[in-house]
C-alpha cells in the first residue's frame, strides 16, 4: 500500500513551457485535490476530484489543468509554465471520514518541487 | 467561501510551556476542522480534528477546542518537546470537500 505517489520530486521548467505532475493513489478513495503551498500562503487548492470524471475549480485554478479518468489517477497540468508558478505541489486523496458527516481526512503526497525559470 | 485566519504566524517556546494556535473562519456552514503538522521537507500530516457537533477533543499532549458561537478554533499542546517543531495548519471544510487552510504556524520549542 504506496498511499498517495507523486511525481516527478523535482523539476525546471522554462517559461513557457508545459508539464504535467503525475499524482497517483491506491487507497480507493474518490476524493483528489491538488494544493500548492508558498511561503507564508499556507496550502491553497488549485483543483479537486470527487469521483472519475468529475472535477472542480478550487482557489488558484488559473494557468493549471487537471482530468480524472480512472479512480486511481490525477494529473495537474501545467499549459505555458510561468515563474509565479515556482511552488512546491501536493497532491492529497481522502475519504468519507465518517457517514453523513461531510468530513474527509486528506492523506497527502510527498510533493513536487517545481522551479520556473 | 470560506476563509480562514491563523494567528500567530511564529511561535517560540521553552521545551515543557504550553503552546496554542488559534484560527477563525467565516463560513457558519463549516462542519469540519482538522490541523496538520509539517516537518520541514515533509508532507502535511493529520494530527488531530474536531467536528462541529464537539466542543473539544484530546489526544495526550495536544487538544483543540471548538466555538462555533465565535467561529474560531485552538490547537492546545501541552509540556512540548523539540520534536514538536513543525509547522502548524488549521483548516476548515468550506463546501463539498474544499478543504481551505490557514496560513501556518511555526512553532519552534527549545530545549
């Protein structure tokens, strides 16, 4: 049991250029967000999944997309890199914590370090 | 949508004070306030949560109290150790599974 796998750990893009950061989970759980987090911003929601082939814009989707094919997979795409996106990425999966409680326990990725030159 | 505020951005303590972090929010709606613990260079991990049918929860060293009244939230940690050093984020459920988080907290504990 991997939990949740990101890659890849590391990456420099040019500006302009586009990427994609893999997410992977193997929890069966159908909730997908993907986060970044920046110095003194806390961790802000780019996008989010609450089941395959269904997704939703969070609170910085601008310049990013995402798709939910399978269960298992989450994918962030990054269309024309630009240096404000220099940012460490998480990606996090969760479930119902409890029934008919609405809560979820994110468990997170080990997150990608992306630089934008 | 929700909005949450978390005070103060650095903490420093004495190994065995008490330390509380505090949070607001906005949204009246919100039903679900969970706090992550960030070792440097790790991932954000689960340390505790409480729901809003609860007004306080315990797990040995660390507590967090909820007021719904006043929309805001605390992260208790009890006789701190220098393995407590991280950096703190509350949050709050805003909507379906949007789960929006505070700024962070870094406490730092010397020995």
């Amino acid at each position: 049991n991997a939990g949740v796998t990101q890659t890849p750990k590391f990456q420099v893009l040019k500006t302009g250029q586009s990427m994609t950061l893999q997410c992977a989970q193997d929890m069966n759980h159908e909730y997908m967000s993907w986060y970044r987090q920046d110095p003194g911003m806390g961790l802000r929601l780019i996008h989010y999944s609450v089941g395959a082939g269904i997704t939703d814009q969070g609170e910085v989707p601008n310049g990013y997309n995402v798709s939910r094919s399978t269960t298992e997979d989450f994918p962030l795409r990054l269309l024309s890199a630009a240096p404000s996106q220099t940012s460490v990425y998480f990606c996090a999966s969760s479930y119902q914590a409890a029934s008919g409680s609405g809560a979820n326990v994110l468990t997170f990725g080990a997150g990608s370090r992306l630089t934008v030159l | 949508g929700e909005n949450v505020e978390q005070h103060p951005s650095t903490l420093s303590v004495q190994e065995g004070d008490s330390a509380v972090i505090k949070c607001t929010y906005s949204d009246s709606a919100s039903n679900y306030f969970p706090w992550y613990k960030q070792e440097l260079g790790k991932r954000p991990q689960l340390i505790i949560d409480i729901r809003s049918n609860v007004g306080e929860k315990k797990d040995q060293r660390i507590a967090v109290t909820l007021n719904k009244t006043a929309k805001h939230f605390s992260l208790h940690i009890t006789e701190t150790q220098p393995e407590d050093s991280a950096v703190y984020f509350c949050a709050a459920i805003s909507g379906f599974q949007k789960l929006v988080f505070g700024t962070g907290t870094r406490l730092l504990v010397s020995p």
